[in-house]
C-alpha cells in the first residue's frame, strides 16, 4: 500500500530523512516514534506530499509520488490526514466539515454527502454536535470531528501526525477509543504518536526513528520488551518513566 | 449677491447632479473592476510563485510610488502616440481600475496570508483542488481581515476619481471648475461639490468601521 525507497529529504542544508526503507501494506497498523526532530511527522507528510522529497522513490496504492507529473488532488482524496492541531474549517459547523470533501471532490448530491456526514460524526460519537461549530467544542471533540472529515472520503490510509499531543490529558481516551475502533475495522494507518498504550494496543508493528534514519522496526512487543538498539532503549525507558 | 449666486446655484444643482453621477459611474465601474482584479492578483502575490510575486510587486511599486495624476495624463497622452485612441471616460475608468487594483491586491494578498497555513493542508489532504481550497476555505477566513481595509480603500478611489477631472471628464470636481466660471464664489460652488463627495463617502466610511467591529468580535469568537 505504501512503499519507500531509499527516500531521502534536505530542509536547506539539513538533512531529516535518510534513506528511509518501508513497506507498509493493506490493512496494517503502524506507529511511528521517536525523540522530537526525529523526522516523524515529516515521514508521514510525505505519503500524501504536504512534504517533497529529494531522493528516492515513494510509491502510494501503486501511485509514484517521486514523479513530479502525479496528480495529487486525487491521491490525496484516498487518503485521510489527521492533524495535530485538528486544522477544522473555524467558519463552517462540523456537519460542513465533514461534508465539505464529499460534496466538492466526490460531487455528491449535498443530502447525500449530510447524511454520510452524520454517520460519519455518530461513528466517533458526536451525532449531536454536527451543527457546532469548532469554537463550541473541546479539543478531543474538534480532533474528532477531524477524524470524521477523513473517514467522509472513505480513504484507503488513514495518517494521523501526533493526534493527541494537543489535547488535554482527559480528553486523549476519547480519541484514542475512535483510532483502536478504526484499527480493529481493518484500516491502514499510520500514527505518529507517544501513545505507548496505543501503539501496544492496535499496532502491528513500531517503528523508532531518530535523527532522520528509521532505526529500529518491530512488532510492539518485542520492540518495548526487547529494543535492539540503545537509541530505541532510552527512548522508551524515558517515555515511559514520565 | 451672495443670495443671487446661491439662488443660480440652485437653479443649476440638476448640473451638480450629473457630475454626481458621472463620479459615481467611474468610480463604481473601475471599483468594480479593481476588485475582481485585485482579488485574482491578490491570491497570486500570496503564492509561492516567485515570478508571479515579483511581476505583481513592481506593479504595485510602480503604481504606489508615482501621483496618480501622473498616471493618468500617462495614459491619457502617451497611448496615443503608441496608436492607441481613448476617450477621456475610458481612459479614466482604465487608469482608476490599475490605480485600484495595486491597492486591492495588497489588501487581498495580506488577507490571505493570514490564514493559517494549517487551513491550505487540511483542505489539500482532503483533496480539494486549487480552487476549491480557496472558494470554500481560504477566501472566506480572509474576508474577515479583508473586508475592512477593502470599504476603506473605496472611499479614498472614490476621493481619487476627482483627479479625471484633468483630462476633460464631466464628474463632480469638474462640474465645480466649470461653475465656478460663471459663479465666481468659490468657497459657496466647492463647499458644495465637498458636500456630495461626503454624501456618497461617508456612509462608506461608517460601513467600514462597523465591519471593523464586527470582524473584531468575530475574530475573538474563533
């Protein structure tokens, strides 16, 4: 479904990805960590090109993401993307969030793309709050109703940058029970969390990355019982002392 | 005298009317004009296209650094000499709409880049194209610190129209210049043509300074 090779990516003179190697396939559960700068997040903005890279080649559901001739727009409906800082329209009610995509990109007839909306917005608990705007809700509601505006487009990945590391401790369950839901319902994704009870919980496989090469990949069991490497041993002893 | 003078100004007021007109016509047309202009040029000087950002960005040097009057006896005497014929109304709806346009692209260009660059990923992961993204998500935040500037930058244009006067065009400061001819009291014949230009300025004015307000208790909102 998704395949690096040999992916290589500069900002400027520094250099945050280095040769990156993965193979993620249909259905899999993967989670990304490792320390802050670690080149994570700009992992995983590659697989829908909100980042360029320089070097190698990146294939998405059969589509080359290296070929600069690639339309983007259609990959990216496929594909959903779940934001840190949730990135909700702040002048359209939830409802329309979610709705927004499956009107204009799939020309669905607007009662249509509504009632999809609400179901949408009930499967992560939020039936109720589809004419609220983003203002009128917490954040684990507004990272919800993000998720929700994915899951709209019947995406074949799912990608989430940190999607809980903005949220106030007691709101991170809420949206970590919609994530496990959705692993458990078969689909791919990629999260780049700390989220080590997540990770332990859903993930097929854990990968650590630092200082832009991916260093360590395994199942989550052997991966926090045994890391095969130090990097990846002090990471998860800090992460899971604090 | 004084009542001799006012009683001709009223008798010659319907005069003072069509200059009215004739500014609200150049200015509501070129208006019209530098905004969908602007808007276009605006979006194109927030892109990450350099070239774009810097052919944009010497045309509103250009336009910013010289007088207008300048400008339009520019366009008024130098085109025909490249073979180009206009008549006074258009080249003043010609040279107000390029004056118009480099202020409103400005407006328009700082509007956009006021939207968080947050809000262009979402709506490009969700794989709306270029335009889409803009129509439904970027321009609508926009008008938020827009809309403002934009009615205040409708009064100055407006102020600015008198300047066609120069080359020939009937508009209200030139109705003034004409009357003042045959009533020679000056302060009665431009306190008036002041009168009109208020009249059509100030309600403007207020517009923008309530969309200030609103905008403002908007912005606290989000």
């Amino acid at each position: 479904m998704i395949k690096f090779n040999g992916v290589n990516k500069w900002f400027g003179k520094l250099h945050v990805l280095r040769d990156i190697d993965l193979h993620v396939t249909s259905g899999e559960v993967v989670v990304v960590c490792g320390p802050s700068g670690s080149g994570k997040s700009t992992l995983i903005r590659c697989i829908n090109r909100l980042e360029k890279f320089q070097k190698g080649e990146l294939f998405v559901d059969g589509t080359p993401l290296h070929d600069h001739s690639t339309n983007l727009t259609k990959l990216r409906a496929e594909i959903g993307f779940v934001f840190q800082q949730f990135h909700l329209y702040p002048h359209m009610t939830a409802l329309q969030n979610v709705t927004l995509a499956p009107i204009n990109v799939r020309k669905m007839k607007r009662a249509d793309a509504e009632k999809l909306g609400r179901e949408k917005l009930a499967r992560v608990g939020l039936a109720d709050k589809a004419d609220a705007h983003p203002t009128q809700l917490s954040g684990g509601q507004q990272q919800r109703v993000a998720i929700a505006r994915g899951l709209a487009m019947s995406p074949k990945i799912m990608l989430f940058d940190e999607p809980t590391s903005a949220l106030d401790p007691e709101m991170i369950g809420e949206v970590l029970d919609v994530m496990v839901k959705l692993a458990s319902e078969g689909m791919t994704m990629c999260v780049v969390t700390h989220e080590m009870g997540f990770a332990r919980q859903v993930a097929h496989r854990v990968i650590f990355m630092d200082e832009g090469s991916l260093v360590e990949s395994g199942n989550p069991h052997d991966f926090f019982a045994n890391p095969k490497t130090d990097r990846a041993a002090q990471f998860i002893s800090k992460i899971l002392t604090h | 005298m004084m009542l001799f003078y006012f009683q001709r100004l009223v008798e010659i007021f319907p005069f003072f009317l069509k200059g009215l007109w004739m500014t609200a016509a150049v200015s509501g047309i070129s208006l019209i004009m530098a905004t969908i202009i602007g808007l276009l040029l605006g979006i194109a000087r927030a892109s990450e296209n350099k070239l774009l950002v810097r052919l944009i960005g010497a045309y509103v040097a250009v336009i910013r650094g010289t007088p207008f009057v300048v400008q339009i006896f520019i366009i008024f005497f130098i085109l025909p000499e490249w073979g180009i014929q206009l008549e006074a109304f258009p080249a003043a709806l010609l040279s107000l709409t390029i004056l118009g346009t480099a202020f409103i692209c400005e407006i328009v260009a700082g509007g956009i880049k006021a939207v968080p660059r947050g809000q262009w990923e979402a709506a490009s992961s969700s794989g709306l194209n270029l335009y889409q993204q803009l129509r439904y998500v970027i321009v609508p935040q926009s008008l938020q610190t827009i809309l403002p500037p934009l009615v205040g930058q409708y009064v100055l244009l407006i102020k600015d129209s008198s300047v066609v006067s120069v080359i020939g065009v009937m508009d209200l400061t030139r109705v003034g210049w004409v009357t003042v001819n045959r009533i020679p009291e000056g302060l009665m014949v431009f306190s008036l043509v002041g009168l009109l230009y208020f009249a059509i300025s100030y309600p403007l004015i207020r517009l923008s300074n309530r969309l200030e307000k609103k905008m403002a208790t908007q912005q606290v909102m989000l």
